[in-house]
C-alpha cells in the first residue's frame, strides 16, 4: 500500500526533478546502480565473478519518446555486448532488456517496430554467446511482451522471460511457459497494478509466487527465482534438493542482500541483476518503493544534505 501510493509519488515531475537534481542521492542510488557506464558495469561484472556469482546486466532506461532514442538503446547494448566479449566477460553472463526503451509505447507499430529492434538486438548477443532476458514491466505491456518473446524464441530459443506473481493473469501464463528449455524469471512485480489486475494483499502475491514456481520446476522449464524473500529461497532450496523436472538458479539485484548471494553462490547457480547508466530515476524509485526503509534513509540523506 505505502509502496503503491510512493510509486505514484514518483511519477510526478516535481518530485523527479527534485531527487535528480539533488547531489546527494548520488551516493544512495550507488547502493543500487553499479555506475554510469560500460566500464563501470563490467567492473561490477568482474567483481561479482570473483564469488562465483553471474550477472544479467540492464542498461537504464525506459519508456523512450522517440524512436532514435530506441535505436540508441540498440547501439548501447550492442557496445556492452561487444565489451564482454572482449574482454572474456561474455560466457554464462546475460543482459535485461525492457521494449519500452525499444520504443514499444511509440504508436499503433511500437510493439513490432520494438520486436524488430530486439530482434535485432538478441540476435547480436547470441553471436557473442551472451544470453537475453526480456523484463516485465506494467500489466498494460505484458500481452505484447509475451507476443515479442513468442517471436524471439523462434529463433533464438534461450530468450527468457518475466513473469510477476502479483498479477491474476499470471497462473496462465506460467503453464504456457512451464516448459523443457523454457527460461523464466518469476518475480513478485514492482510496478503499481489496479487490483482488478493484481492480488493486492502481500500473502496472496507471495502464495502465488510459490505456486508458479513449483509449475514451472514440475514443467522442466529453467526456473530463475528472483527474489530476496529469504522464506522464498529457502522452500526454492528444498524444491531443489528433491530433484524436479526443471532446473534453476538465483536471482537477486545489485546491492540488496550481498551476503546472501554470495551463501547461495556456493550452492546453486546465482545470478545478479547489475543495472548501470544515468537514467536511474524509474529503477531508483522502484526500489525505494519496496522498502519502506529505503526511503527513511534517502529521506534523511536529503535533509542533511
Ligand atoms: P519482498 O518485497 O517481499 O522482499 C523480501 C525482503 O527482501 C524484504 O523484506 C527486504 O528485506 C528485502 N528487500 C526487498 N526489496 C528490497 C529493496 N528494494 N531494498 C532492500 N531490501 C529489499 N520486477 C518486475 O516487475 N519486472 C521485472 O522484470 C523484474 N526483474 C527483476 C529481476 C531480478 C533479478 C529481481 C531480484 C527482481 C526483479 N523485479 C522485477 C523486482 C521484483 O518484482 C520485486 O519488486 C523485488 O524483487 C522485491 O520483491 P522480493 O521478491 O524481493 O520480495
């Protein structure tokens, strides 16, 4: 409830302004984002590979308003790719991508024209042997993210895909993808959904959680848990540990419970979300909304600064 009400908050342009204007979110955004640039996402990259630890990197940015910014995404990505390929980065590592800074909001043919580029854009990552996962934004964009990964998987089969367990819609489509080769990043959601769309209570986004996790195991998909719900983790473990039809790794993002990806690095597979550029605002203020917490100390931040 208080993280819906603040992600409304943070679609005003006041406060926007505000929190990217000010120097001192800075050093708060630098516990979530790894930095500005291409150089600063492979340093992290390199750093995480040291616990064992593979990342999925996302450059920052969404809902572009011109479709050369979308093309600029393309060429942004493709210089990332290019980057850990050069540097013996590229194998077991992966990078997120989200259509709408591919320009899937930019009229009647956004979604195509978006299909196009990340077509465009997966397929260049896979001659570098670096994998793709599609993320999941607001319920209004899932039908056409789902039709945009149908048409990747045609050709590029390992494609991932994110389902959110806060939305109704999701038990279908999690037995649609419960699959053999299937990769799927089952996640809570973040974003702020009506409840016609969305279970609003916690218990029943969790409980839903669980269950699309055992559809996806019992049908051999590659299940990727993303979440810091250490109650989560630790039944995942178990499931684990009877052998399912499906296989799995760990999932968690840049800066949030460290010591805990680096315990189940040495267990499982573990993968970290390392989002990196100057356009953090949306991704800051998601994760801000998560954590009441989170939002006490930038508070603090802003007023001692
Ligand atoms: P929950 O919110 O219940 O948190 C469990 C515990 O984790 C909290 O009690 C707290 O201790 C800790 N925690 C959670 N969030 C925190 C934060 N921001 N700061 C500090 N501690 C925190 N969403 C989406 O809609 N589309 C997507 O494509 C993705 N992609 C994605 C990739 C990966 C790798 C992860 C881990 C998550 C996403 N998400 C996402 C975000 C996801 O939907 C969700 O909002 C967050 O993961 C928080 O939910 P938890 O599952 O961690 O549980």
């Amino acid at each position: 409830m208080f993280g819906q009400l603040l992600l409304g908050v943070a679609g005003n342009g006041g406060v926007r302004r505000l929190v990217t204007g000010s120097s001192v979110s800075r050093p708060v955004v630098a516990r979530f984002v790894a930095g500005d640039d291409v150089a600063a996402a492979t340093a992290a990259t390199r750093d995480l590979a040291r616990d064992g630890i593979a990342v999925t990197l996302d450059r920052l940015g969404e809902d572009v308003t011109a479709p050369d910014q979308a093309d600029e995404t393309v060429a942004g990505y493709r210089d990332l790719v290019e980057r850990l390929a050069a540097e013996g980065l590229a194998e077991g590592n992966e990078v997120s991508i989200k259509l709408s800074a591919l320009g899937q909001g930019l009229g009647p043919d956004g979604p195509a024209r978006a299909t196009d580029r990340a077509h465009a854009l997966v397929g260049h990552a896979y001659s570098r042997g670096v994998d793709v996962t599609v993320d999941m934004e607001d319920h209004t964009r899932v039908e056409d993210t789902l039709e945009t990964v149908r048409t990747l998987r045609a050709d590029f089969p390992r494609t991932g895909c994110v389902l959110q367990s806060m939305l109704r819609r999701t038990e279908g489509d999690v037995r649609d993808l419960a699959r053999p080769g299937s990769r799927v990043r089952l996640v809570k959601g973040a974003y702020n959904e009506p409840p016609e769309v969305a279970h609003p209570a916690k218990a029943d986004v969790d409980k839903a959680y669980v269950r699309a996790l055992r559809t996806l195991l019992d049908g051999g998909a590659h299940a990727m848990v993303a979440t810091h719900d250490l109650r989560i983790v630790k039944l995942a473990e178990e499931l684990l540990a009877a052998g399912p039809a499906g296989s799995a790794e760990f999932q968690m993002l840049y800066g949030i419970r460290s010591p805990e990806q680096q315990r189940l690095a040495k267990h499982h597979a573990m993968r970290v979300y390392v989002p990196y550029g100057t356009d953090w605002y949306g991704y800051f203020s998601r994760r801000l909304a998560e954590r009441p917490a989170n939002l006490a100390f930038f508070a603090r931040s802003l007023v001692a600064g």
